[in-house]
C-alpha cells in the first residue's frame, strides 16, 4: 500500500493529511509547540494512534 502525505497550506505548526492510494484520508499528523518537533498522528474517528518526537541535545 502506498502512503500519500499532503501539508496543510496555512498551518502555524506542521500539519499534513495522510492518504492511501484512492484518495481517502487515513491520517492526520498535527505539529505541537515543544523542545524539538513533536508530531501527534491521529486516525479518522480523531482517536490519537502515535507520536513522534525529535530528541534535543542536553549537556
């Protein structure tokens, strides 16, 4: 199965919807404010199914 993503044009933080091959919208990724990129998927129904995270250096 082939994934397409698609970034919301006007958005203050990362936002795409992810589609299958026949056009029908499977996910939704929604940036948050944090230290880093932190990237919350959701599924249709809006129930959340993961997270992504960018580890920030620290001393």
């Amino acid at each position: 199965m082939r994934l397409l993503f698609k970034q919301r044009f006007f958005s203050w933080f990362d936002s795409y919807d992810i589609y299958d091959e026949a056009g029908q919208t499977l996910y939704t990724v929604k940036g948050q404010l944090a230290w880093g990129h932190c990237l919350k998927i959701f599924d249709t129904a809006g129930g959340e199914v993961g997270t992504v995270k960018e580890r920030v250096l620290a001393f």
